[in-house]
C-alpha cells in the first residue's frame, strides 16, 4: 500500500509513463520521516521542516509544487500502518508516499555502534549535495560496496580525502571536550536531525564545531556517530580503509549529549 497523486495505492506496483522525467533521470525530490508518537506534529517527527526541505528544493529547481494538504492527507494515511515514510515530489508536482518499517536491529546499533567503510573515490559523493533528489546512485553505490566489504555504512570524502559524510546521513565526532561537524559549505546535505542537534546542544550549553573532517583530525577522535531523521544517532567503532583501520569508542559518555534529545520521546511510545 502507498499514496500516489491525491490516492491510496492497494499495490506493490507503481505505474508511470515509459518518457518519465522521475523514471528516466531521477527527477524527483525526497525527504525521510520518522513518525514519534503517531503524530506528524510532535517535534521530532519534524513535519513542518520536512516540508520546507521539499519547498526549498522544488523551488530552486523551478519545479511545480504538490498540494500540500492533499500531501498531508497522503502522510497521515500512512502513517497510521508504518513509522517511516519517504515523501518524493515529482517534478511536476506528483507525490508518491511510501511507507516501511524501523531497521529491527536499529536499537543494537544505538547501543553497540557499527562498522563503516571509507569510500575513497570522489565519484561517489552526492549529485547536488545540498538537496535530496531521486538521482541518489552515488551514495546507494557507495552504501552497497561497504555492505561488500562486511559493513553497514560508507563514509564519502572529497577529493583530498576529507570526510563529509555517510551515504545515509550527517557525521558527529567528539575531541577534547568538544562535538565537530564536517561544515555546511554546499558539499554535504543539511540533514534536519542535525539541525536538531545543533540547537539541542547548544540548549544544554554545548558548542558543536564545524570544520573539515581532514585525514589528521579523524585520527584525533575519540568517538564519533553518524545521524539521520529515522536512526537518530549511531555510534561507529570501527572506519576500515585500504591504508589503515580506525576504531573508536562506540560506548562514550558524550553521545549521552547527543542520545538525549530522544529519549523523553521513547519514553511516550
């Protein structure tokens, strides 16, 4: 079951003509939701933010909107069946609405962290980083040759082999006392969860400084973790490369800092 264009779907099928802009070149824009509480207005469901993501990019695109309230009625729909939803527009305002389930093993990764590999080629960073759009080959790409080498995410980087961030989501790591960021500087997507994060910590008075991830400074971590709207915050312990293998604590105090931003939520669910 989804909801395409104003309907509920009873289908795994989803038709569209043979010339489709979105089929043919991955003409659509996205955005993933986690659903707290069963409600698309409780803060961390983000409602309002997922939307205006949508709308910056269409606009900048030139691309016609959705209506907006029948995209509503099409989230809500699905929501009441499934806790994740991913919201495409197409480019001429057509939205499908897809729903699935959290990862089954999502909690163990909260708790043990995970293993990741380094995407040491350039290719693989993100068509129109700051955007979310259908053409996503790259990251899926880079995600499928981690699971190869026997880990769940890939950790895309620049040509001079700075980190940006996960094929999945934004990068935290804790040094000296203090949360780093790889910058917002048009190369890697302005996650909502990190949006969140940023102003929660900065609420419970903790700075988060944005600089670039250089080969030099991730060898510098203590810890770090990657974010997303659906996983909340996983730990890494371990970044296998061709030249070396870094590991990290996944247990560290100060993700306690970040992890707290959700666990009044939990405790309502």
């Amino acid at each position: 079951m989804f909801w395409y264009n104003g309907s509920i779907i009873e289908s795994n099928t989803l038709e569209l003509s043979s010339d489709d802009p979105g089929l043919l070149y991955g003409a659509t824009v996205f955005t993933t939701l986690r659903v707290y509480n069963g409600s698309l207005d409780t803060p961390l469901t983000n409602w309002a933010a997922h939307c205006a993501r949508l709308r910056f990019s269409l606009e900048t695109f030139h691309w016609r909107f959705p209506n907006w309230q029948q995209l509503r009625q099409g989230a809500e729909l699905i929501a009441a069946k499934w806790p994740v939803l991913r919201i495409a527009i197409f480019y001429d305002g057509r939205e499908l609405i897809i729903g699935r389930n959290l990862p089954a093993d999502l909690t163990k990764r909260q708790q043990n962290g995970i293993r990741a590999w380094l995407a040491e080629r350039p290719h693989l960073q993100r068509s129109l980083p700051a955007h979310k759009t259908g053409n996503y080959l790259s990251a899926w790409l880079a995600q499928k040759s981690a699971q190869q080498q026997g880990a769940l995410e890939a950790i895309l980087v620049d040509a001079a082999g700075n980190w940006l961030e996960t094929s999945t989501g934004n990068l935290w790591g804790w040094r000296s006392g203090q949360w780093f960021s790889p910058p917002l500087d048009g190369r890697i997507l302005p996650g909502l969860t990190r949006a969140l994060l940023f102003s929660w910590l900065e609420k419970q008075g903790h700075s988060v400084r944005e600089q670039p991830w250089t080969p030099e400074l991730v060898s510098e971590f203590e810890a770090i973790a990657y974010s997303n709207c659906v996983a909340e915050v996983i730990p890494i312990h371990t970044v296998a490369s061709r030249h070396r293998t870094l590991t990290y604590n996944p247990k560290h105090w100060a993700f306690q800092q970040l992890q707290s931003l959700f666990q009044s939520s939990h405790k309502l669910q």
